[in-house]
C-alpha cells in the first residue's frame, strides 16, 4: 500500500497527525496517566499493564503494521507550536471491498479537551480516509451519557443512526452505544433535488 512507502503526516491548523514512534513514551504516559480520571469513564478498562514501556512498545509496533498493511491508521495529535502531545485518533477496521469502511476512535488528553484539537484532527483523518484511502463510510460511537462526544461528531458531519446493544466493555461493563456514520457522498438531511 502507498502508505508504507512514504512517511504518513497529516497537517491541520494547529496539529500534525502522525503515527507514535517510540520517543513518544514519556509524553504519551504522562499524559494518560494525569487524564486517568477524565478518560477512564468513557474507555475499555485499562490493563495493569496499560502506562508501561513495554506496552508502549507493542503499540508502536501494532501502529507501524497496520499502516504498512492498511487495517488502521493510529495518530497522535502534536500540536505544531510546542511539540506537545495532545491526544491521538485511529480509523481502525478498515474493512475494503463492498464495504469500504472504517471505524474512528480517539481520545483527548484532560488539558487539551475543548479546545477544538478533535475536530481538526478529525476533519483531516476523514478527508483523508475518503480521498487517500478511498473509503466510503466511517462509523464511530459513544456512550449516549457522553455530550461532549456526541457533539464533537454532530459538529464533523457525522449523523446518528441508532442505538447498539451491549456495544463495548467500558471500565468493565458492557455498555450501549450510540452509533454515528459520515459518508463520502452524503445527501442525509438534505432538501435539495438533483
């Protein structure tokens, strides 16, 4: 795939999008570890695991994999003026042929949440994914409690399409989510003829 033969960037306003490479342990662990609390209610329980460098390690190299073999696009968020970790957005299970889908997931680091970094970064993972990748819907959920992140999708063009049962395991339990999808050639909700 032409993404392992050039090195995968993605520029916005305020951040470059990029696969983690090794030196991101410290910042990445810092990170998560002082937005445990902010980001715990709204993720998969986290190994015991989770914050080590051998974790990290195995991360980075899940990254390198799935971009050279084109099941997923893991990026962290770095804003360009500082260099500083932000947060991170993956369109994993890509899936080709008739579906020619994805699924997006991301996370913001406590300090950096409201600032509008999410949806830079996913206006530019979605222009990507449907001009580069040439996929032609990308799903994502959220717990139906969590405004911010529903709003963040409404605010990127993504539509509600409904409720999934017992969707994913968060902190433990399995939890209902709310399904949203934006689409390449999206005409939901429009009135015009043509």
């Amino acid at each position: 795939m032409l993404l392992a033969k050039r090195k995968l960037k993605l520029e916005t306003e305020r951040l470059t999008l990029r696969p983690p490479v090794h030196g991101d342990f410290r910042a990445w662990a810092a990170l998560r570890s002082d937005s445990a609390e902010f980001l715990t209610p709204w993720e998969p329980s986290w190994a015991p695991d989770h914050l080590t460098r051998r974790s990290f390690t195995n991360r980075v190299y899940w990254a390198q994999r799935s971009v050279a073999n084109g099941s997923a696009v893991p990026l962290f968020l770095v804003r360009r003026s500082d260099e500083v970790l932000v947060g991170a957005i993956t369109l994993d299970n890509i899936r080709r042929g008739p579906a020619q889908s994805g699924t997006l997931g991301y996370w913001t680091g406590q300090p950096f949440a409201r600032h509008g970094y999410m949806r830079e970064a996913i206006g530019a993972l979605v222009h990507h994914a449907f001009t580069k990748l040439d996929l032609s819907r990308l799903e994502a959920a959220c717990l139906p409690e969590n405004a911010a992140s529903r709003g963040l999708l409404e605010n990127s063009g993504f539509k509600y399409e409904g409720v999934a049962q017992s969707y994913l395991q968060i902190a433990g339990r399995w939890r209902t989510h709310v399904l949203y999808a934006a689409l390449r050639s999206d005409r939901r909700g429009r009135t015009e003829t043509g």
